[in-house]
C-alpha cells in the first residue's frame, strides 16, 4: 500500500512549498524510500503553456512532453527522477476531463458537482499516479494557499483522502510562515496559528508544520506554536532562510524531520547518507573561482522565468569550482543603447536563452554577434540558437536580409521557418515539438566532447527549426552542424569551431541538469568562461618591471 504526503501552504505565497516538497522527497530516497511526487496547481489554464513567463514563471517540460509547473523541476533535481504529464495536474484539467464525460452521458444525468465528482477525479489521479509508478510514498503539493477558492476542490480531495486510508498511510504537511517583526525584536506566531485555523476549519489538521522564519525558532515558540495548532512539538520544523536550497534537505534532517515523516507513516527505511548534497553545498559555498556570465533575456524582470538555467549555472559552477555570476541583461536595453559593447564589457560568457515573440530580439541577435566577434564564449538555447544562425548568416555569409518567419514572414533569407506540420496549427496550447527527441552527434566536435557520446536525448519546447535551404551556404562559411534529429534531418546543434567556444542548440539542457551532475554543455560552457576569465586577468596584469598606475 502506497503512503501520501499533502503540502499545504499558509499566511503568503512564495514560502517554498515546492523547495520544501522536493526536500522531504530527497530525504526519503535517502533513506532507500522510493518516491515520486506531483503538483496540483488550481488555475483553470489546461497547463502553463500558454501563461505569460513575466507571470507565471518557467515552464517546465517533461520528456513525455507535458508542460508544467516549474516545480516539477525542482522535483525532478532533488529526487533524481524523470517525471512526466501525470506529474502535474490542475483545475482546467480536472473540469475538461469532467465535461467531457458529462457530454457523453457518463454521468447517467445524475447533476455533475464540485462534491463528489470534482473530488473524485482529483482523488483518483491522485491514487492512479501512485499505482502507475509503484512507488513507496506520493508527495503531492497543492498549489496556492490556504484560503483561496481556488484550491478549496484540492483541499476537499485530500480530507477525503484521510477518511479512505487512515492516518498510517497518510500524511499533512503545512507550510507556514514566521515573521520577524524587526520594531519589536521577536517573532510572531500568531499567522500560523490564523492559518492552522483556517485549514482546520476545511476539516484538516495538519501534522507536521514547517515553519519559515528568518531566525531560529527556539524551543519556547515551538512549545508555543505547537500547543495552538495541536501538534507534537518535535513536529513544528524550524526551516530558516538559507542560502542555496540544497542547503534546506541537510537543515530538515537536522531538525529530525524525515524521521518524524518515517515515524508517523510507519515506514522502514535505511539510515540516511546525505554526503552527495552536503559536498554539492560545501562547492556552491566555497569556490575558489569567479565568472561573469550575462543572461540575455527579456524577461529577466522575473527571475524564476529562467529558474532551470540559473540552477544548471550553480551545479555548472560547482563542478568547476566557481561561483557563477549572473548578469542580468534585458535584452531591449541593447536595443535602446545601439550596441551591446558597454553593457556586456568585462564578462566572460553570454547566454542567450528560449523566449516567444519579436520584442527584443535585435537585442538578443547584437549580443550574439559580440559573443562571436570578442571571443567571448556562447551558449544559446532554442529561441538562442536561432538568433546565433541569424546573426551569422547576416554578417558571415552575407545574408542581410536573414531572419526567422516568427519574425519577418516575407523576408528573402528564412534561415528559421516554421516546419510544414505547424504550418496550419491553431491552437497555441500543446502544439509545439515538446519533450524528449533523440540528436546524433558529429564526431570530433564540441558537443561531441562535452557529452562524449555518439547519441544523446534532450527536451524540447519550441515551433520553429533551423532551415535546411540555408545549411550548405552556412556550412560551407563555417557554421558547423554539430548534431542532428536524424529522423527528420533537424539541426539540433550549432558551433563556431575556430572560436573559442560557441555553442547553441534547439533544445532546452537545463531541464536535465542536476545538483551533483551538471549539464554537460553547461559544465563546458562554464569552463571555457573560466579559461576565458583567467586568459582576461592574465592580460591585463601590467608588464613585469611596470608599476600599476595608483
């Protein structure tokens, strides 16, 4: 019989129920439990991919192809596990699979209700995910807090769910918040006593607490907070504000919290060996190497729209012992500038990564072309590959007029085209070429080195390709063609092989990355920014008997 976990959270969003999910998971496969986990987010969109990254952050995609919350993320990470659709499931989901059903009279008239049928079917993905993957234990995080309407159906879900399996074999996390009021000098724990209460007034009484603070608890508030919300006090987790989030698993085993999970599941389980995460936090905290990497993006207003990339650079950056970091660059300020040379002086890579539309992509296309023509290493991804074929048939192979059909549909030099199957797409939502695809590599080239393998699988999220009516020019003038999608002669990969090192490719590596193991490309990528650092420091040293000016 499978065991449930429930996340809930309280008082505000944003407290890191998702970093707190994948934690618990982390700790579980720890201890030899296996897991698996699953996000049910409560807005009526099918899926995120059609929400505004500025709004709702990354998109995260799974092999399978499914576009999800980019907490799924986070999970696959911590727990080492390839997710997939069943992963992930929200209202819309919920409300077209029922409508469905009640067009084609599977309801028997019976009149269709948020209690039973909504709860049912959420209920039932809930058991189904945990059938489907055999595992031990089902984290299921419930997206929004507690209050909303919107989650209201989830939490009915789950407070049924205890009724039908008891409380052995399930199991209530709150999340909450702690505030430190900084005019008084102490910590308040009247919001989550106001949020234990709201959730038991739904008919939930919440296990374990954890309890985001910017100070330690103390055993006196835990007593406190424990004796106001019912629980056992060595069940009210002192999760305070770290530095890196793989920092928060090695903080909750400290507080004991995988074994009260283990013990109130009544759950055997091996003894825990965290030394993989603890030497991955030891390299993220103590590196002994900088680098500089500007991401060139425009939606660097909201940084979770980049969330995977930025975790890739810290495990890139942890196995070449530097800490990477991030230059923000919206990309429309190099539009207003004129040129990139002023805001990308003095950093030692450039990134351009995925995005949609035309806003910005001058912008991204100038930065390119200052990666290329310094020597400065780049890596694109996707909506970045396609600016570096842009940028190098305009000014290498004298296409001046070339572009993307996203972009400028009648231009003469469509060196980016949407392929013919989308050519008559309508419905934005799940019509991309999503998840995982196969790319050949060629033999002797970056990519070949970085992943050294003849075959590798990436994700992908994008409509538009490479087209194949300019790659014998693009060739021919150097643009090599370092790895294809042999079923359907795609480019995948592009490399500038005379230049230091240039890299872009169509799909998206950062989904892969993983605390410990590092993206490839990324891990090389970070490489050559730190040769390229060391090459810039050398450089500038004065001459041997010069004295430095001041």
């Amino acid at each position: 019989m499978p065991k449930f976990i429930f996340v809930t959270g309280g008082v505000v969003s944003a407290l890191g129920k998702g970093i707190a999910s994948a934690s618990i998971g982390y700790l579980l496969e720890s201890r030899g439990i296996s897991v698996t986990m699953l996000k049910c987010d409560p807005y009526l969109n099918v899926d995120p991919g059609t929400m505004s990254p500025t709004q709702h952050g990354e998109v995260f995609v799974t092999d399978d192809g499914a576009e999800t919350d980019l907490d799924l993320g986070h999970y696959e990470r911590f727990i080492d596990r390839e997710l997939s659709e069943d992963n992930n499931i929200t209202t819309g989901q919920i409300y077209d699979t029922i409508i469905k059903k009640e067009r084609r009279g599977d309801y028997l008239g019976r009149t269709v209700q948020v209690v039973p049928h909504v709860t049912n079917e959420i209920k039932e993905r809930i058991v189904k995910l945990a059938e489907d993957t055999g595992v031990d234990v089902v984290i299921a995080e419930i997206g929004g807090t507690v209050g909303d309407i919107e989650s209201l159906p989830f939490l009915e879900a789950i407070r049924q769910m205890r009724l039908d399996l008891g409380t052995d074999d399930t199991l209530f996390i709150h999340l909450t918040l702690v505030p430190y009021i900084k005019t008084a000098g102490e910590l308040k724990t009247k919001p989550t006593q106001h949020s234990v209460r709201a959730l038991r007034d739904i008919g939930i009484q919440p296990d374990i607490l954890v309890c985001r603070t910017e100070r330690e608890l103390g055993l006196e508030l835990k007593k406190k907070i424990a004796l106001f919300c019912n629980v056992e006090i060595d069940a009210v987790i002192d999760a305070r504000d770290v530095d890196s989030i793989y920092e928060v698993p090695l903080r909750f085993h400290e507080d004991g919290f995988d074994g009260i999970v283990i013990s109130k599941l009544k759950i055997e389980a091996e003894t825990v060996d965290l030394s993989a995460m603890e030497t991955v936090v030891e390299r993220i905290y103590n590196p002994k190497h900088k680098v500089r990497v500007a991401v060139c993006g425009k939606y660097v207003n909201l940084k979770d729209a980049y969330k995977s990339i930025t975790e890739a650079f810290l495990h890139a950056g942890a196995e070449n012992d530097a800490r990477v970091e991030l230059v923000w660059v919206d990309v429309e300020d190099i539009e207003r500038e004129g040129s990139p040379d002023r805001i990308l002086a003095g950093v030692d890579g450039v990134l351009v990564p995925g995005g949609f539309g035309e806003r910005g992509i001058e912008g991204k296309i100038a930065a390119v072309g200052y990666a290329r023509r310094n020597g400065v290493p780049y890596f694109g991804i996707c909506l970045g590959m396609h600016c570096a074929v842009i940028e190098y048939a305009r000014s290498v192979c004298g296409l001046t007029d070339a572009h993307s059909t996203e972009f400028a549909p009648d231009t003469s030099a469509p060196v980016i085209a949407l392929l013919p199957e989308q050519e008559d797409v309508v419905n934005m939502g799940g019509t991309m070429r999503l998840g995982g695809y196969d790319c050949v590599l060629s033999a002797g080239s970056r990519a070949h080195e970085a992943y050294a393998a003849d075959t590798v699988r990436e994700r992908h999220r994008h409509r538009y390709e490479y087209n194949n009516e300019h790659r014998k020019l693009l060739e021919s003038k150097g643009l090599v063609s370092a790895g294809v999608y042999a079923k359907a002669d795609l480019v995948e990969i592009v490399e500038i092989s005379d230049h230091p090192w240039f890299v872009a490719c169509q799909f998206h590596p950062e989904f892969k990355s993983r605390p410990g193991w590092a993206h490839p490309l990324f891990r090389e990528f970070i490489r050559a920014a730190r040769s390229y650092n060391e090459l810039r420091r050398e450089e500038e040293k004065p001459a041997e008997g010069v004295r430095a000016a001041g």
